[in-house]
C-alpha cells in the first residue's frame, strides 16, 4: 500500500518532458550595427514540432520592448521546414524532426544592449501532443565580442554554474547532508521494527512459527539453514520493493530528478496532506475504528504456496507472514518510510532494512534457540494497547506533515501554540489511557496498575509538563526540530506582541530586505533572503557571506537553530564579521520577477525555494540541509562546507577560520 502511495507520489513529481533544449548565438550580418540571432533547438528523438507559419500550433517567437535595439523584420526560419497537408487537421502544416533552426535580425542604436524574449512551441509525437512549452531568453548584443566575424553564444541563463565548488570539498546531489544522521535513522528503523512484534497481528505468531520449523526439518541443520532463509525472506520483502522503486528512478532520472522528486515529496502541500491523512487513517486504525487488511484471496493463495518443500515453501511461509500481518505493520512501515522520505534517497532504504532485520531476527533467533521462547511474556490485552499507544503517536507525528505544508506555504492555519496544543491534549489523553481512565473497544478492564504502565505514564506526563510552558513562548529545544519556528507564536511572556510577519525572535524587518515580510532569521540575527542582494552587501560591506542554506521543513536546521545559532558567541561573529543570508530552498511563494532563473533546459524558476535550491546547487553542488557555507564578497566558497553538527566549539572554529581565509585573499 504504502509503496503505490510513494508511486503515485513520484509519478505526480515527474516534471514533463523538455522536447525541444535550445541555444543562441549572435553574429554580424552586414554593417557595425546589424546583428542575426540565431535558435537552434535541439528536438526529442521521436518528436516533432511545427515551424513558424502553420495554420496549427505555430511556432511564435516574441521578444519584449528594449532600448538601444531595433527588429528588423519578423523572425525566420533559417532551414525549411518539411511542408504538407495533415487530413486529420485539415490544415497545412511546417514540420521538424531533430532540429528547428530560426533567425531575427536587429539593428543597434547604442553601444550594445540585452534582447529578451520568449520562444513557444508545442511538440508531438505521433499524435500525442504535449501541453505548449517556453524558453525565455536574454541575449547580449553588441560590444567587443560580437564586432569579429565569429558567432557568440549569447547568454540565457541568469546563473550560470562557473563557481561551483571542487566536489571533494562538496555534497554530492542527492545525498545525506551529515552522517550524523544516520545513527539517528538506524535507531528509529530499530524502533518501528520492536514496535511491529509488539502488536497482537505479529507476537502470537512468533511461536506458531518456531513450531513448524522444530517439526517441519529433517534434521536440525537443514532446520537452521531454512529458519535463516526465512529470516533473509522477510528481509527482501519488506526491502526490496521500496529499495526498487526508488533506484529505477534515480537511474532513469539521475541525481537531480531524484533530488527533486524527494524535496517535492518533503515540501510540497499535496504529498504532505496526503501524508497527514494517511496517518490519521493508522491512527483510527490502531484505535479500533476499522482493520486495515489485505483481500483474503492474496493471503489464502500465499498460504497454501508455504505448503511446498523446499526453499520455495519457506519463502511463501515469509510472504504469508508479512500478509497476514499487514493489518498491525502496514501503519508501521507506512510511517516508517513517509517519514524517511524527507532525507536523502537511500533513506527510505536503510529504513526498510534496518526495520525488517529488527522484525525477522526474533523469529530467526527462536526458531534457532527455541529455549529462549519460555522467557517470552504471553499474549493477552496488553498486546491492543500497544496499538493504542501506537495510535496515539501516529496522531502526534502525522501534524508534523501538516505543519511542513502550512510553513512553506504560508497559510498561516497551525502557528507554534496551536501545534503544542494539540501535542498536549494527545499526551494528556495517553497519559489517562495508560492509566486506565480511557478505554477503546478491544481493550480489557484495568483492574490494577502494572509497575510498567505506571512507569509510562510518569513518562509521558512529564513530557506533557514539558511541553506547557511552551505555549507562553519557552524554546522547548528538545524538540526544535519537531515544532513550528518560534516567530509564528501569537504570544510571548513577557514581549509585546508582534504583527504578523514579524517576529519577537528574529531580525528587524527593515523594508530594504527583499521578502523579509514572509521569511524570518532566529534569534534576531540581521541578514538577507535572496542571494544577489546579500552578495551585494558583501561587497558593499567588505565582508565575507555566511550562507544558511535551510527550509522551513528541515528538522535538523530548527535543531540548529537553537543548540547552536542560540549561542551568544556564535552570533556575536555573524554579526560582526559576516553577511548573512538565509536560502530557504523549500518555501512556495512566488519571487520578484527580476530574481527568476532561467536554467540550462529552458525551464524558468519562479518560486523563492526552487531559486535558491538551484542557486545552492549549481554554485556551490550542495543539495542537502542544512548546509552552512562561508563564500567571499563576490560568493566563491572559502572553505569546504558544513553540515548538520551540534558541536558549538566546532561551529565558532568553522566561522573564526572562514574569517582567516577572507583576509588571506584581500
């Protein structure tokens, strides 16, 4: 289920088809002041597209209004187009295969100038047509390079990748931003995976199984060799398939689909609602409200699959396992792999193989051992509140996906004390569920009060304690990583309160800083959102540029934030000896147009996050966060950058020495 959810999610992701890449270049044609342009477009193999004057799906090429250049006549193809009569239009029409070639000419009334435009095109291929496609385009004509008789490739893309970083000093696209976050993964895969045998679908069957293979082995060697099969079989069931999904795409896709496939599925509304429901669907699940099951013919046909000899048999018996037991894991290894899905693309991956080897190594052991199953506690109503307990969780989590939505998008609908709030009263309501005040429908009277409910409930309400005095503006750091950013709180003891789109905690807004009105710094740090201006005042300033490379998304920048960008030390540096800039590579709103990106595929970026995630990217090869960089006023890195690391004394020695190597380049 949860695998044609992360399918249907990526199929959603897929960016279309680019059928034509094209390129200019300029020339003289004539005197000083006359100029041709050309485009060339390069088509998909197996693609065609239309010239300029067919009477379907023309070809239009538009150019803006500029000084110091004049049109001379209207645009041209350069190479005739393949001209017949189409019976299912019933219109003439101009066709190219392979390449488009067109031209305009231009006449100079100053020194030189910068032509923009736009080219749009619809491609087919046999008679599937795509949607109408763009390639905005700024063109420099005239100056020193265009007055030889050599053509000169004219310049379309704003940024361009002429200082990215050596790659050995760099994050690789697509992968992890720190691998200080994989023990971290490896410990919650272990959880989930304690968690599966913990339900009443899994923890009777572990003996069940034991069983067969005591008296279904000729000897007791061929009985280990088939119990570790068994083990190896639930193994690749639970991994594979995800594990498949995820490299064919990053295969035919390559590094950057991949990268954009995940920060789609990390920071964009639907796959986040999508996953907030899903949740809540578990966690009505786990509840009692209905059982989450796969059709029984599946199950049956597994079933009697297991009844085979030999490896084929074992293998069924494992099938039959993870089916019969999806009602209880399916929740479990839904959560597990949507809540992987926000770091690198392997991490899906790890999870589901950390998870599984966690659930198939107590029926190995067992079966290997099967003197350890009289030390095992025995099946009973405890085993339903562990789904409870479950439920409850998934409910708590699954506002995390919600929030990540309603950040990015600025809605504005689940501020910081609205999160806690509802954080508290779930916390609450468990507390009284461990306690026995709360009971669901398959739950058994609790008549007395274990020393281990007891323990749990201690726990959990002390965690309910903690979480108060947030609502009055506490930082709550254990969890920065996990809440809404201080600023979007109503109500701070002791500040006045703010107007929206400020914030107690973060920078004055000054109206010089481009989109400070949405975009916010912590701890009243001053800086920049959009990278041409911070650059700017780098140069202006004399001062090198620490860039924050961040989302509203990422649980590792709010941790960060607070355990170290608090530290007092560390702003005393930035505020001193750097200009700061803030890159949110996942926030949706929609950026000044004199700060869009046309990239190298023609395709124009228009939204503040996809800017900066290409900006980050392209300059620098980083494509993780949270990733901290110290670049030079003219924004060429200085030194290898750094990512998600707690150590305070670490950081001030990364800012101290991106100082020392600013001034030995003055």
């Amino acid at each position: 289920m949860t695998a044609l959810l992360l399918v249907a999610a990526i199929v959603a992701a897929a960016q279309p088809t680019v059928t034509v890449r094209w390129n200019s270049t300029v020339a003289p044609a004539g005197d000083d002041h006359t100029f041709e342009i050309t485009f060339t477009g390069k088509i998909l193999d197996g693609w065609h597209t239309y010239d300029l004057h067919s009477d379907f799906s023309s070809t239009v090429v538009t150019f803006e209004k500029t000084e110091g250049i004049e049109l001379l006549g209207e645009p041209f193809e350069k190479v005739p187009s393949k001209r017949h009569y189409d019976e299912i239009f019933g219109f003439e029409l101009g066709e190219y295969e392979g390449e488009i070639v067109l031209g305009q000419r231009v006449r100079l009334t100053a020194p030189e100038a910068i032509l923009r435009g736009n080219i749009n095109w619809r491609s087919c291929q046999g008679t599937n047509c795509n949607m109408p496609e763009d390639w905005p385009f700024e063109i420099k004509v005239g100056g020193v390079a265009e007055t030889s008789s050599a053509e000169t490739t004219a310049t379309t893309d704003a940024v361009t990748a002429d200082s990215t970083t050596d790659a050995a000093h760099s994050t690789p696209l697509g992968e992890t931003s720190s691998g200080s976050d994989l023990p971290g993964l490896i410990l919650v895969a272990i959880g989930w995976g304690l968690l599966a045998l913990l339900t009443p679908c899994v923890f009777p069957m572990i003996p069940m199984t034991v069983s067969f293979f005591l008296k279904g082995s000729e000897s007791p060697a061929a009985g280990r060799f088939k119990v570790l099969m068994y083990g190896l079989f639930i193994v690749l069931l639970y991994t594979v398939p995800i594990a498949a999904i995820i490299l064919i795409t990053r295969i035919v896709g390559g590094d950057a689909v991949t990268a954009d496939i995940f920060n789609w599925l990390a920071t964009h509304w639907l796959p986040n609602l999508i996953f907030f429901l899903v949740f809540m669907v578990f966690a009505a699940s786990f509840f009692g409200a209905f059982e989450i099951t796969l059709p029984s013919s599946m199950v049956n046909r597994s079933d009697r699959n297991a009844d085979k000899g030999g490896l084929l048999g074992v293998f069924f018996m494992a099938l039959t396992l993870v089916l019969v037991s999806f009602s209880c894991t399916g929740p479990i290894v839904g959560s597990a792999i949507i809540g992987a899905t926000s770091g690198a693309f392997w991490a899906p991956i790890l999870t589901m193989l950390v998870f599984s080897i966690t659930f198939a190594l107590p029926f190995t052991l067992f079966a290997m051992f099967p003197s350890l199953l009289k030390n095992l506690p025995k099946s009973g109503g405890w085993l339903n509140s562990v789904k409870v307990v479950l439920g409850f969780i998934e409910v708590a989590l699954g506002f995390k996906f919600l929030s990540v939505a309603d950040q990015t998008y600025h809605w504005g609908l689940l501020d910081r004390e609205v999160y806690l709030a509802i954080w508290i009263v779930c916390f609450t309501l468990l507390g009284f569920y461990l306690l026995g005040k709360l009971r669901f429908a398959h739950d058994s009277e609790v008549k007395t009060l274990s020393v281990t409910r007891l323990a749990l409930a201690i726990a959990d309400f002390t965690f309910v304690v903690y979480m108060i005095p947030g609502m009055w503006g506490a930082p709550l750091k254990a969890l920065s990583g996990y809440l809404p950013p201080l600023h979007t709180q109503d109500f701070i003891l002791g500040q006045t309160p703010v107007a929206a789109g400020t914030a107690a905690e973060s920078a004055t807004v000054t109206p010089s800083v481009k989109y400070g009105d949405i975009l916010t710094m912590p701890h009243g740090i001053t800086g920049y959102f959009e990278w041409n201006e911070a650059v700017a005042a780098a140069r202006t300033a004399g001062k090198p540029l620490f860039i924050d490379v961040t989302g509203h998304g990422c649980v590792n920048c709010r941790e960060m934030e607070q355990k170290v960008l608090s530290d007092a030390r560390v702003q005393q540096i930035l505020r001193d000896d750097y200009i700061v800039v803030a890159l949110y590579t996942d926030d949706k709103a929609r950026a000044a147009e004199e700060d869009w990106i046309t990239t190298e595929g023609g395709t124009t970026l228009k939204e503040i996050g996809r800017i900066n995630s290409y900006i980050v990217r392209t300059r620098f090869n980083v494509n993780a966060q949270p990733t901290y960089i110290v670049a030079d006023a003219e924004g060429e890195a200085l030194l290898p950058p750094r990512e998600y690391d707690l150590s305070v004394e670490g950081f001030i020695a990364f800012l101290e020495e991106g100082v020392a190597a600013c001034r030995r380049t003055e």
